[in-house]
C-alpha cells in the first residue's frame, strides 16, 4: 500500500484561529462601545449638573443683587473736632424700605445698650446722620432722651443694618458682608435714635457696583 503524502505544512496565518480572534474582537469592540458610552453618559450628566449649578448661581445673584448695592460706612473717630456721622447707602435703582441701623452702646465700658435707627431710602440715594445731632431714648417713656455723643460717658459703634429690598425680602449688611436677616431675632426692645436736624442726603447720578 503507498503511503498518503504528509499535508503540506501550514502557513503562520493558517495557523491562527480565526473564529476565537473574531470572537475576541467583537467582545472587546461591546467593551469599548460601553465605556465610550458611559464616559459619554458621564460627561452629559456633568454639563448638565454645570448648566444648573450656573442657572442656581444666577438666580442668586439676581435675588441678590439690590441687596448687594445698599451699604453703611461711619466716617470721623469720635474725637474732639472728629465727630462720627453714619452714612447709609442705596446704589439701587430701586427704593429700600425699613432701613433698621442698630448700634452697640457701652455706657462706661460695664453695661450694653441697643439702639436703632429707622429710615427709608430713595433710589441711588445717601443719607447722613451725625452723633451730634442725634439722641437716644425708649419711645414708650416719651422723654429722657441722651445725646449720643457726650464725650468719655461712653462708646458706641454700629452692630449691623437690615433693610427690606424691593421684593420685600429681609436682609442683614455687616461690615464683614451680607446676609439674610431673621428680624424676629433682631434685639427686643431696642431704644430709639432721633435726630434734632434733617439728615444730609444726596442723590447719585449713576447707581453705582454693590459690594459683596
């Protein structure tokens, strides 16, 4: 019997299998197909998580910005020929309405006392009040009303302004920034500031930035 001729010997490529390597492919091709699709996924969810975090912070901004605009500074130091004046201030073009200026005052450095003083404002509009002019009392009594300034009696300084903005929401300026202002937690009974003249006022021709 004649012996069959040996099979030729296979080529390298013939040698692979080609049905696993195609296999193989296609599962790796569903693997990046899914991850691209979940990176897809992911950087959607963050634009959009952006997108409302920049509506969120506008919205504030906009809720904000009247209340940013309206500010308080005291000018002068107290002493002899320096007599301190509070000036309020409205940047808006809008109106502020129960503007609740309160100051700390220390009688000899022992005891606290409250005070307010309570005013409106125009629009784009300052007010100026001198503590020379100015007297504290409890408007329940109708009398004893203190100057404000009777030197080396005692200090004062003022705490913080709150203020109504046109939408009617409460705010809080403190010389360190802004705030929402809970006016049920504004200190009870707190005297009257008055003032013996009419306050220095202007207008300004252009409203101008607010602070923060």
């Amino acid at each position: 019997m004649r012996e069959q001729p040996a099979d030729p010997p296979k080529r390298w490529w013939q040698r692979i299998p080609w049905t696993q390597v195609a296999t193989a492919v296609g599962v790796l091709g569903a693997v990046v197909g899914l991850i691209a699709t979940a990176c897809a996924t992911y950087f959607d969810a963050r634009v959009a998580q952006d997108q409302l975090d920049q509506s969120r912070e506008d919205a504030q901004r906009e809720i904000r910005d009247q209340a940013t605009r309206v500010t308080y500074w005291v000018e002068g130091t107290g002493a002899i020929g320096s007599p301190r004046r509070i000036h309020l201030v409205n940047r808006s073009p809008d109106p502020v309405t129960h503007v609740e200026t309160y100051i700390r005052i220390e009688l000899s450095g022992k005891s606290l006392v409250w005070a307010r003083l309570q005013t409106d404002m125009g629009p784009c509009s300052q007010v100026g009040y001198s503590e020379e002019d100015m007297k504290v009392g409890n408007p329940r009594i109708g009398r004893h009303w203190t100057p404000l300034r009777p030197l080396g009696l005692f200090d004062w300084q003022v705490a913080y302004e709150g203020f109504l903005d046109r939408d009617g929401k409460a705010w809080k300026r403190t010389a360190t920034g802004l705030t929402e202002w809970n006016r049920a937690k504004s200190p009870g009974e707190p005297r009257v500031v008055v003032s013996d003249s009419n306050p220095t006022g202007k207008k300004f021709a252009q409203c101008g930035e607010g602070a923060s």
